[in-house]
C-alpha cells in the first residue's frame, strides 16, 4: 500500500524561555493506492491545479513554500500514512 499524503502546517506556540513559534504538521486529505505507480499518476493528474496554488511539483512529491511558519503545505508519496506529521496535536 502506497499513499500519497497531502500535509498541512499550523503554528505552536512554547510559552517558555520568552515564547517562540515552531511548525508542526498534520494530514489534511490522502489517497490510498496499490502502487508507487499510481500514486505517481495520480500526482500528475494534481499537477496543474497544485501549479495554479504556486506548489512546485516534483517526481515524488510537491510542496508549497511560504516565507511565514505555519503556511507551508506539502504533497508527498509515502509507505506509512501519517509519517511526517510531527508536533503537537492541534486543537480547532
């Protein structure tokens, strides 16, 4: 099983040693295919609406860069879903 996995970052905020802001990131949406083929395929199919939000797409992956933390967004094929999420759980 291959997924291709499209990842969103939100901001934390540590209060401690005079408060400073980093990164963490979550699953937004992901498809669930048989093989890398298809998840390259279907990455393909994405292509041009990713290009029309300024992603910059790549072989196995795309990624959104964004000079501010917490507004990067980021495509990628992966074997194990969930395994870049990284940082506090958020709340909404």
């Amino acid at each position: 099983m291959v997924y291709l996995t499209h990842y969103a970052e939100y901001l934390i905020y540590y209060p401690e040693e005079g408060g400073f802001y980093t990164a963490g990131s979550y699953v937004e949406e992901y498809y669930r295919l048989n093989s890398e083929k298809q998840a390259k395929r279907k990455l393909a199919k994405l292509k041009k609406e990713l290009e029309k939000q300024g992603f910059k797409v790549y072989e196995d992956g795309a990624f959104l860069y964004s000079r501010y933390i917490g507004e990067c967004e980021e495509w990628k094929i992966e074997k194990k879903l969930g395994s870049d999420e990284r940082g506090k759980t958020p709340y909404c």
